[in-house]
C-alpha cells in the first residue's frame, strides 16, 4: 500500500518505519527542513532500541522517504497518518492547532478517495473536526479514522510489530476494508483489530493510559501504607499480581510515573470530563499523589542528613524518565535535583541516554558523569531515580570506595534488602524496610 505519515515526531517515525518495513511505500512530510534532511541522509532524529536498523533498511531499499512538500508527499497514497503533536494547552486540554492546520491544507489538496487517520492522542470528537476541516474545502472523496498508537517508549517497535490490539474507530465500510487490510500482517498471532466508531476509539487511548496511571498510583499509595505499617510493597505486590483480575503488570511502585503521555493524558481526560460537566474524581487524585510521589525520597534524604543539605554532594544515576529512553519529559529526576538544589545541595548525574537533554535544559546546574562510577567520587549518597540495567547489579565494591557514607536512596526498588544490609548499607527505598536504619 501506499502510506503518508504527516509528522516525523517520535510516533510519526516508529509508524513510517514499521509500515515500511512490513512491505508498504510510506512517505514521510514534516515542515522541519533540518529534520527532513538529516532523516534523508539516513541520520535517525530518536533514540528507540530497534528502530535504525529498520529505518536504515527501508530508507537504502526505497520504501521510506522523507519530504517537506506536503502534496508531493500525499500524492500517491491512499492513507495518509497524522501523526502531530498535541501539546497541553495552559487549561491541560491538547491543543488541536498542528492537527486542524494540516487538515485544513490538506482540504485544499485532496484529489482522489483517501482515509486520513488520526494517529495522534486526541479528544474525543477530534475526528469530526477533522472531517469538518477537510470538508470545508475539499472536492475529493474522504474519509477520517481514528487509531490511536498505544506504543511505549524504549519498546515501541515491538509494540508497533505485535501489537496487543489495534483500534480502529470508523464508521465508513470502505475505510474499515483498507485499514484491515493494513494491519493484518501486524496480528498474524493472533491478536485482535478491534472497530468501533471513533469517539469510542478516541477515548480508548485516554482510558488506557489513565488506567494505567491509576494502577501504578494505587500501589505508589500502597508503598506508602507498607512503610507506615510495617509491610513490605514486593510482597504484596506479588500476592495481589497473581490474581489474574489484577495482573502482574504495571504495578512497581516508584517515585511516580513521568514521560509524555501519561501526565498529558490524564490531565487531558480531566479536562474533556468537566467540559461535559464530569468531574472525573479518582483522576484528580492521581495527579496530586503523582506530583507528591516524584518526590517522596527527599524527606527521607533530609531526615537521613538531619534537615541539613547545605554543602552535602549526592551521585544521582538515572534522568530519564524510565530506562531505554532519552525521554525526559516529567521524569521525578529534574523534580528530585531541583529539590536537592533549593537545599542548598549539589549533584554529579548520570544517565546512559539522556544526559545531553538534560544539559540543554538545565546546563551547568549540575554535574556531568563519564560513568556511574564517577558519579559517586566524595558524594554524600548515592540516589537512584530510573531502573536503567546497569545499574541493577553495579560493582559495590566500587561504590563502597567512591561514596563518602554508605547511603543509598532507591526509587526504584533495584535492590534485595537482606543483600543491601549485609554490605552494610544504609538503605532506603519506596513501601519496604529500611536497611541498616539505625546508622
Ligand atoms: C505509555 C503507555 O504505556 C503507552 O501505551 C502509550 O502509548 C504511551 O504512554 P510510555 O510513556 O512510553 O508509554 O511508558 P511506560 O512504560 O508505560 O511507563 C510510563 C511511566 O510509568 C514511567 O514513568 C514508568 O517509570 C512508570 N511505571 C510503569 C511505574 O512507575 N511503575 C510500573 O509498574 C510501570
């Protein structure tokens, strides 16, 4: 098939790619020249494990191109992706603006029959302000779809290759035909493509995600009770992961969830609710002990150094917001540095992808480490804020000489505490024991 994908962010790039590579010719428009060029020139613009092999493959074999000309790049194809941003607004609701603008051009060039899918996170009814859009210039005949992307970040080719399930939300025969046709090499195993009408399929994508958000909250609060009572989070993580109703899945506690979608999306559902007059109340709740989650270490940090982090220099490893990433978008790192500045501390970071991110956005606010190793020479602590692997089984003994004090603040749960106590460590983490606590 012949496919435009409007956009070459990071889900416009994993969905050209992936379409490619499944055998389709897919042209990719976007109206960054220095994007377009560099893509052209086989220079990948993300980090996501697996994704240059494949753009390197299909962009060498001629089935992915990149072009800033939008009608050049729609000319040929029958479906055409938007795949733009759709940023939080000041009121929290996404703003439409990228999507309604190119809609609106692409009224004015639309010749033949195309199904134009909306691959963006939108509220419900966006499809039907697309279609407005075109409409309002269009000769042609159209049709808009909405399928929503449901890709993580640092798995999102796999994601994208063996989806769970794909939504698609159409109410037009011809358009279900195409994109069935579409994704059926994606659910050879067995998955389902799943139709319904596009409000439903717009708000599958928000429910998701806020699903998602509120079962890693729950047991963020969870975390919190065990440390007051006494019980242990792995543990009752594991008893109630094992009833299937629950699953094991997405039930780490931690210093709160981050990145772009969940914090938008769960704002945005908040949002469209009370414009139908909802008030969405477990979501509000999620938020608030989000925001209070990303830093829930720093009171035992203070606590640890007697209220007193004037001069004290912590190691911190980990920026981005989850591990295989370079994401920092909300990642409880930045919340966790500025906190630790504000008290007058300073802090030597590492991270495998994402410290160039945080340079631009923070510059010389901190320091910058060659290794998690460095990171550590005469720091007070060491703090853990992403569960990147390598930091999973590190060389104690390497931390034992660089560290000031044995001290440790995980907030990510990387480590065994019966393990941690016999190196001698004092040890805090989220909804378990400390170890060592009296030191
Ligand atoms: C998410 C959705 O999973 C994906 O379907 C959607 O398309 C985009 O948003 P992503 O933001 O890439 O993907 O990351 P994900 O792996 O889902 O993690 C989101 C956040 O939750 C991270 O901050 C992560 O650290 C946190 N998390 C996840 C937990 O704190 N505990 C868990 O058990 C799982």
């Amino acid at each position: 098939m012949k496919i435009a994908v409007i956009g070459t962010g990071y889900v416009g790039l994993v969905t050209g790619t992936c379409f490619a590579e499944t055998g389709n010719d897919v042209v990719c428009v976007d109206i960054d020249t220095t994007k377009v060029q560099k893509l052209s020139n086989g220079q990948i613009t993300i980090y996501e494990p697996g994704l240059e092999k494949l753009f390197l493959r299909n962009l060498k074999e001629e089935r992915l191109r990149f072009t800033t000309d939008l009608e050049d790049g729609i000319k040929e194809a029958q479906i055409i992706f938007l795949a733009l941003p759709t940023p939080p607004g000041e009121d929290g609701s996404a703003d439409l603006k990228y999507i309604l603008g190119v809609s609106d051009q692409l009224g004015k060039i639309l010749k033949d029959y195309k199904v134009i899918v909306d691959k963006s996170t939108v509220p419900v009814g966006t499809a039907e302000k697309v279609h407005a859009a075109i409409k309002k210039n269009c000769k042609g005949e159209f049709d808009v779809v909405s399928n929503p992307e449901f890709l993580r970040e640092g798995v999102a080719v796999d994601d994208f290759m063996k989806p769970d399930r794909v939504v698609i939300g159409t109410s037009s025969d011809r358009a279900r035909k195409i994109m069935n046709d579409l994704y059926l090499p994606f659910v050879r195993q067995g998955n389902p493509i799943i139709f319904m009408d596009e409000r439903s399929a717009e708000l599958t994508k928000y429910a998701a995600n806020s699903f998602l958000a509120t079962k890693i909250t729950f047991m963020n609060e969870v975390a919190q009770l065990c440390e007051r009572l006494g019980a242990d989070v792995d543990m009752v993580r594991r008893g109630i992961g094992s009833d299937e109703r629950i699953g094991k899945r997405f039930l780490f506690p931690g210093i709160g969830y981050g990145g772009s979608c969940f914090p938008k999306d769960v704002q945005a559902l908040v949002k469209s609710s009370q414009e139908v007059s909802y008030d969405f109340r477990i979501l509000n709740a999620v938020m608030d002990v989000n925001e209070k989650q990303k830093l829930h270490l720093m009171p035992k940090v203070k606590k640890y150094f007697k209220d007193n982090l004037k001069g004290k220099h912590f190691a911190l490893w980990g920026l981005a917001f989850k591990p295989n990433t370079d994401d920092i978008r909300e990642a409880p790192a930045l919340y966790m540095i500025d906190a630790l500045l504000k008290e007058g501390a300073t802090v030597a970071v590492f991270d495998p992808e994402a410290m160039n991110n945080v340079k631009q956005l923070i510059g010389d606010k901190v320091t910058y480490s060659e290794s998690q190793y460095d990171a550590l020479e005469n720091a007070d602590a060491l703090i853990i804020a992403t569960e990147w692997n390598e930091f999973r089984t590190p060389n104690f003994l390497k931390i034992v000489t660089s560290l000031k004090n044995k001290v440790i603040f995980d907030g990510r749960n990387l480590f065994d505490i019966a393990a941690i106590r016999e190196l001698g460590f004092y040890y805090e983490s989220i909804g378990r024991a400390p170890a060592n606590p009296t030191k």
